[in-house]
C-alpha cells in the first residue's frame, strides 16, 4: 500500500468514525467544525485531483469489511465535495 492509499485510509477511518459516532458524544456542530478544513482543502483540488481522490475512496471502501462503515465511505466523496463541479 502506498503512502496516498494510506493516507486516504487513515482519513476515511477517522471521518466515518465521526460521522457514525452518536450525537451525544460528539456534537454535529463540533464534527462538522473538524471535519469542514479537510474537506476544502479536497475541493481545493483539480479536477483531476478529485477523481484520484475519489478512485482512492472507493478502494478504501473495498477494504471495508464492517457494512455501515463501507456505506459511509462510498459516500463520503460526495460528502466532502469531491464530486461536486465548480
């Protein structure tokens, strides 16, 4: 596994972590505040950035054994906005 695919792994593991974690022990707002620098740094990306993005999203997913985690991480390119046009 090479560093980006780690990388992507790593970041995957920790935004579905806080996006399945309940309300009560993280607040919506505070998740959002954490998460929200990642994701425009990746909307920041070209184009051709993104789609690599993504490509390595959906590998991280296949990797995924746990169902709800692999569903939150298939979502998670359009979460983020990798798959929205500017």
């Amino acid at each position: 596994m090479d560093v980006n695919q780690v990388l992507a792994r790593a970041f995957a593991s920790v935004v579905v972590s806080i996006d399945l974690t309940d309300d009560d022990d993280i607040d919506p707002d505070v998740a959002t505040d954490i998460l929200e620098p990642a994701a425009a740094l990746f909307r920041g990306l070209s184009e051709e950035g993104r789609r690599e993005v993504t490509s390595l999203m959906l590998q991280c997913a296949e990797l995924e054994d746990n169902p709800e985690r692999k569903r939150a991480i298939l979502e998670l390119p359009e979460a983020i906005g990798l798959l929205s046009e500017d």
